[in-house]
C-alpha cells in the first residue's frame, strides 16, 4: 500500500449517536446549499448574509474579520450581494468617511421564511423530552462542541447567531443601531 494515500476512516463502529452527529452537519451542509440557491448565492456570500442578518448593518471591515477575508476578497463579496439586491451601502453615521453594508429587508425576509421554520422544528423537538432528559442532551451537545473546539486549529470567529456577537464594538452597536431600518435577528 502507498503510504501517500491517506485511508478513508470506518464510523462504522461509532455510537448511533456520533453517526447522527456526522449526518446532521451533512444535512446542515444540504440546508445551506439549498438555501444559498434560493437566493443565488455562494457559500462565502450566504456566510456575509447570515451575519449581515443576525447583526444588522455591519462596516466592510467588521464583516471581513468575521468572514476571515481580506478587505479586497470582501468588497467582491458586497459587490456581487449588492448587485443581486441583497445588500446595499449607507454612509457610516458614526464615521463620516466609512459605510456600512446594510442588509435589504426583502432577502432577510426570504432567508428567515426559510430558517425560522428549521429552527422553530429544532426547538420544538428539544421540548418533547423531559427537563432531566434536556439537560443530557445538552450536557451531551456541549462535550462534542468542546471537543470540536480542541481540535480545530483556526481562531474562533464571532458567531452570528449568538448574543455576544451581535456586534464587533461598541461603534458597531452605536452605529448599527442608527441606520435606519437595519433589521436584527
């Protein structure tokens, strides 16, 4: 056997449990492949929408440090969003020189009609186990999460849909809050 092809590992021995785990990030994988074709994106530039929506209006800088993009990758990106009408460019009121890419209501609109459902469903299913039950479950998603975490090699980026990311600073928080109709998640 040549030592330069790498063997293709065996799951077929993990815990059903583990197995569910690999096929919710395919399926996870299929969600948003679907989703970025509804809306005639890529995969780079449904990750800029997904934060653009959860945030609200973000500076072309704030969204190439969550897209880990340089400043020229990301202005292609608010090219291409912006001419498909899913995003357009305001003056930053906080920073008379800057902008901010502020999501268009209608494309946060699409995208929400498709996930609000998927994650009203998700939640749901939670709620059909008991409280002890619950807390497993839970107990259990953070293990995998913590030990996803201490095998990846990359920074952490802000995550969009959480709290602490709704905002990279607090100019971002001032400013986002003053753009008139930003949509927030």
């Amino acid at each position: 056997m040549n030592d330069s092809h790498q063997q293709t590992p065996s799951f077929g021995d993990s815990h059903a449990a583990t197995l569910l785990l690999r096929e919710f990030l395919d399926v996870t994988n299929d969600f948003e492949r679907s989703l970025g074709n509804e809306l005639s994106v890529n995969p780079t530039d449904l990750s800029a929408m997904e934060h653009l929506i959860a945030t609200g209006p973000l500076s072309p800088t704030a969204l190439a440090e969550r897209l880990g993009l340089s400043s020229g990758a990301v202005t292609t990106v608010i090219d291409r969003l912006e001419s498909l009408g899913h995003v357009h460019r305001t003056p930053n009121p906080g920073d008379r020189r800057g902008t901010l890419v502020v999501p268009e209501p209608a494309s946060v609109g699409r995208a929400m009609g498709r996930i609000v459902p998927m994650v009203t469903e998700v939640d749901r299913a939670i709620h059909a186990f008991d409280d002890a039950e619950q807390a497993i479950i839970t107990r259990y998603l953070e293990s995998v999460v913590a030990t996803y975490r201490t095998h990846t090699t990359v920074e952490p980026r802000a995550r969009s849909w959480r709290a602490d990311a709704r905002a990279d600073s607090p100019d971002d928080r001032t400013t986002a809050a003053t753009v008139e109709g930003s949509p927030r998640a």
